[in-house]
C-alpha cells in the first residue's frame, strides 16, 4: 500500500513512525510546505524565540532517521489539489499517487483584517518559523510590544518578550483573559503572575484598529485609548487547514470531518491532528494539542493498516510562562463547579473542574503533584467528589 501524507508537522511525524513501527512495509511519502523537516511547535513561541534552544533541538527526527525507515520527505512543496478520483495529490512540483492519504494539514494563525491594519509591517503571528525569524530582529530590550488577544499563544508571546527586557501590554477584547479556555480562578492566577513580572493587561477592551501607515506604530483601542508600539503581535487564535479538503469535496465540520476511527467522508482519506474533528458523545470534538497530533496521528495510522479501533482523546495540554508552567489534563467543557487548592509557592496552585458532580479537569501551575494525580483520575474514570479535593490534607490520598 502507497500512503502519502499531506502535511509535515508534529502529527505527520508521529504518523509515519507508527506506521513504520507497525510493520508497513509499503511506500510513505510526507509532502509538506516548509522548508524544515517535521519540527516541534510549542518551543517556537517559548524556548526558541528566547533563544534558548536551536533549530537542531526542535527538529523532531534528524535526516538519517528518515532515510533509515525508507520514508520520503518532499519538502518545500505545496500541494495545489487533491485529484480524487485518480487518487492523486497535486503539488507544484508534480504529483502523488497514493491507495492511502492522510491529511495532517494543521491550522494556521487567525489574522487580523486588513480594514484594521493586520498587513502593516509590524505586525506579526507566532505559527512557525518564518514567522519567528520575521518577529524576532524586533523584540529588543527598551522596544514597546502591543500583543492582541488574552489566549495561550498571546500569554506566551507577551512572557518571552517580557524576559527580553520590553515594555509589554497585552489587550484582550473579552471580558477576561483565557475566557473560552479556563476558569476565572486560572484565569486570576494567570493574571497575577503577568502582573508580577511587568504585563500590562486590559481587559474587556477591543481594538478599534492598528495604526500607522509605513510601520505600525500603535494599537488605538474601541475606548479611544493609543497606545504607542513599535511592533504588534497578534494572538487571536488559530483556524483549521481546511481549503484543500474542501476543493476536493470532503465534509468540513469544525475541520475536516472524520468517523470515530479517523476516516473522512472519502474512505481512502484520512485526517489527524489540529485539522481534524472526530465524533465524542456530546457532538463533536476538534483538538488544538500536541498530545491530540500524537494520539490521533498513531490511532489513524493503525487504523489505515486495518486495525479498526476508535480513537479515543486523553486530553492533557500545558503553557510555559516566565518560570512557571500550567499543565492541563481533561477538558472543561460544560463544568459547573470548581475547586482551587493553594500551591507551594507564590504563583501556584490548582483548579479542579467539576460537571454534575463528577471531575472533569484540573489545571495545575507550578504543581506538577496536583497535575499528575488529577490526570490519573479522569483518565481511569475515578472520581472523589468536589469535597474530598477541598478538604485533603494529601492529594495522595485521592487515589
């Protein structure tokens, strides 16, 4: 079986290792549009944008490895189409034939209009190298950084150019940062320790545009504040890769639609990863994880080789910021209680998630204890009520 795969990030990776691992001795071509072999990208806007680690510590497998496994990387190539019907992908280059494709395409960086000054030079996102090396001449000790959008990306981007020595002022339109994503405990926590190290933060404030005309030079908000920046990143979120399943007639739901097993509306098509939603019982689900790109890219990956088996997501997530780091296992979808316990040190602590009763999630800062035991729980099925995790004098005792 000829299996190609669209895409070259972490999920791609994963995928051809499993499927090599498994025994496919068949042909395995991963077709991608950067130049950079499969890469890691959290580190790009953490570790690697500070300058703590290199292109040679993010890369995920060196060229012998590939070379080893007999898997064949086309890099720098950009699939133009997906030719159904003679089983084929287009690229600018040629074309691939393939019995088996799967589609870990990733998403992109929502961008701000250009109506609102989002293609103004100095303006920048954080997805992927290229955006880093645009991004990173400019944060300079001294320099005013204006970051838009109050999510993990943003929070991240606002830490490290913090470290670097700027002036940093984060906006958020909703009424709090880390709105859609986590509780207003974690939220606070957050927000504490931003403030600790020299963020400012405003809240519940939209922008009304980026202004400048050669240069951005400010960000002027909806209550007619300016405020000055000599660059703007903007951390608004990120969208799925969906343009080429949809030229080629795939159902598209929140990403590109697949069954329980992976398989999209074309059954010679495959998807994993940020690009793909699956069926849970509540609907259906897409995940923007490391941990999803792994799990789903190594289920699908049996799955073509005909195991057969549902994917089932173990959700865990984390963000570094400044010298702490939230580590997050569970989803919190639908909570209607929580439970905060104090950490060890000043910014630390945990929040436990609960829904009718039951735990759901736990968000851990500088609490890799509470973080570990709550993971454990929600993925055996365990439960202790919301109770039990205020009152324990040792979480231990949970288990």
């Amino acid at each position: 079986m000829n299996i190609v795969i669209l895409g070259a990030g972490q999920a791609a990776a994963s995928m051809a290792a499993k499927l090599r691992a498994l025994g496919h001795q068949g042909q395995i071509t991963v077709i991608g549009d950067e130049a950079a072999p499969p890469y890691q990208r959290p580190p790009l806007s953490k570790a690697y944008l500070l300058g703590d680690m290199g292109l040679d510590r993010l890369t995920l497998r060196g060229s012998e490895w590939w070379d080893e496994q007999g898997i064949t990387l086309r890099l720098d190539e950009r699939a133009t189409a997906i030719d159904r019907d003679r089983r084929a992908v287009l690229t600018d280059r040629g074309e691939y034939p393939y019995d088996a494709l799967a589609l870990t395409l990733g998403a992109s960086p929502r961008r701000l209009p250009d109506a609102l000054g989002g293609s103004l030079p100095g303006v920048h996102v954080v997805r992927n190298l290229a955006d880093i090396a645009r991004v990173k001449p400019g944060l300079l000790p001294g320099r005013r950084l204006v970051v838009v959008g109050g999510g993990y990306i943003g929070l991240e981007a606002a830490a490290v150019a913090r470290k670097l020595g700027l002036e940093v002022t984060l906006v958020e339109a909703a009424p709090r940062i880390l709105g859609r994503v986590a509780a207003p405990e974690t939220a606070t926590m957050i927000r504490d320790l931003h403030h600790a190290h020299g963020v400012e933060i405003v809240e519940g404030t939209a922008i009304a545009r980026i202004t400048g005309e050669a240069q951005a030079d400010g960000v002027m908000l909806a209550d007619g504040r300016h405020l000055p920046a000599d660059l703007v990143i903007c951390g608004i979120g990120i969208a799925p890769e969906t343009a080429l399943a949809e030229a080629a007639g795939l159902v598209l739901d929140n990403g590109i639609a697949t069954d329980a097993q992976g398989r999209t509306s074309d059954p010679a098509i495959w998807a994993a990863g940020d690009c793909a939603s699956f069926p849970v019982p509540e609907g259906r689900m897409r995940l923007e994880s490391v941990g999803n790109a792994i799990d789903m890219a190594e289920a699908v990956a049996a799955n073509i080789l005909g195991v057969g088996a549902d994917y089932v997501p173990k959700p865990w997530f984390w963000s570094d910021q400044f010298d702490a780091k939230l580590q997050i296992a569970g989803l919190n979808s639908g909570f209607d209680r929580v439970v905060t316990r104090p950490g060890a040190g000043a910014h630390g602590g945990s929040v436990w998630y609960f829904r009718d009763g039951r735990l759901i999630a736990v968000d851990a800062l500088n609490d890799a204890r509470a973080y570990m035991i709550g993971k454990r729980l929600i993925e055996s099925g365990r439960s202790p009520t919301p109770e039990a995790v205020a009152e324990a004098s040792e979480l231990k005792a949970l288990m």
